[in-house]
C-alpha cells in the first residue's frame, strides 16, 4: 500500500511537472516591419498595399512636369495643400495613416512645401491677416491642391470572390481649377473562403 502511494505520487509530480513546463512556456514572438512583407495579409487590402501604392503614385506625382520644372520656371518649390482623401470603400481604413504617410513622402522629397490645413493654422493665419490688415494671408496660398478617394468594386463567380479598391489621386491648380495630374492604380484580392460581408 505505502508502496502504491509513492508510485501515484511520483506518477502525479512527473505529470505535474510536465502540465507545467507546456503550460508555461512563453509564445515565440517575432519583431516585425508594420505592412512588411511577413505582415499578416488579410482579404481586404491592408497597409502594405496602401503604402506600396501612395509610394508608387507620390513618385509619379513628383516627376510630372508641373513638379519637376516649377523650381526653373517660378525659382522656388510648389506648395502643395494636401487636401481630403475620402474613403468610399468598406475598410475601415485610419485615413490619417495615410495621409501621413503621403505628407511624409512629398516632405522628404525635398521637390515641394506642404501648406497645413488643420483648424488651428487656419485660425493663426486668419489671427494674422486680421493683425496686418490684410484679407488674405498670401503666404498660405498653395500652387496645388492634392486629394483623392478610395472605392472598392466587388466580383463573384462561384466559390471565387475578389475585390479591387482604386486608390485616385489628383493634383488640381487651386487658381485655374484645372486639374494637372492624375493617377488611379487598382489593387485586387481574391479567396475563395465564404467571408462575411464578400
């Protein structure tokens, strides 16, 4: 009997001993680059497909003539007023993301200025006006206008569903209101899993 007790209680430590081991052993986690290419892809489109297409279309936009030769024709940088970017798709997408990600783009160029337009730039530079007497503050007026929409397109055909969101962007001349350069560029998903919502 005592010699059946020891051999339960060595079967119960060993088993123990092993729940524990599984049961706290830490979950294998790996730094990765957000919307990179180890990122987790979903069915919609994700960051990494708006990263790669607003890189792709703020190039395009910085080569265009109306860019490229402003410095030669007028002596000094565009500026550009990155205005909204309206999301007509079903993603829930962080629109300011985006739009950073844009800003930071044109920035960096080196190619042209950014006029900020949030509340409060728009209220200084209306504080200043009024303090010079003047009805508009010519240092805020941009050369161009960017913005731009997001729509989505939905397909069927049996089991197979896909998705393409057309990512626009235009740049309009704020004076004549012709708009100078646009580029449309389509990214598509499929699955053929049943999704809510597909």
């Amino acid at each position: 009997m005592k010699h059946e007790a020891f051999r339960i209680l060595a079967v119960t430590a060993v088993g123990c001993g092993c729940l524990m081991m599984v049961g706290c052993a830490s979950p294998s986690v790996t730094r990765i680059q957000a919307g990179g290419p180890t990122a987790v892809t979903t069915t919609g489109v994700d960051l990494a497909d708006f990263k790669a297409t607003a890189g792709q279309m703020v190039k395009e936009l910085l080569a265009h003539p109306a860019i490229a030769n402003f410095r030669g024709q007028y002596g000094r940088v565009p500026a550009i007023n990155r205005g909204q970017i309206v999301n007509k798709s079903d993603l829930m997408l962080d629109m300011g993301q985006l739009a950073g990600r844009i800003n930071e783009d044109l920035l960096n160029s080196g190619l042209v200025e950014l006029i900020a337009n949030d509340a409060g730039v728009v209220d200084q530079a209306a504080l200043e006006a009024w303090g010079k007497d003047t009805k508009v503050n010519k240092n805020a007026r941009a050369d161009f206008l960017l913005e731009g929409e997001i729509m989505v397109l939905a397909a069927r055909d049996g089991r197979v569903r896909e998705k393409t969101y057309t990512f626009q962007l235009r740049m309009n001349d704020p004076k004549t209101r012709r708009t100078v350069w646009q580029r449309t560029v389509d990214v598509s998903k499929q699955t053929t899993r049943p999704i809510a919502g597909w």
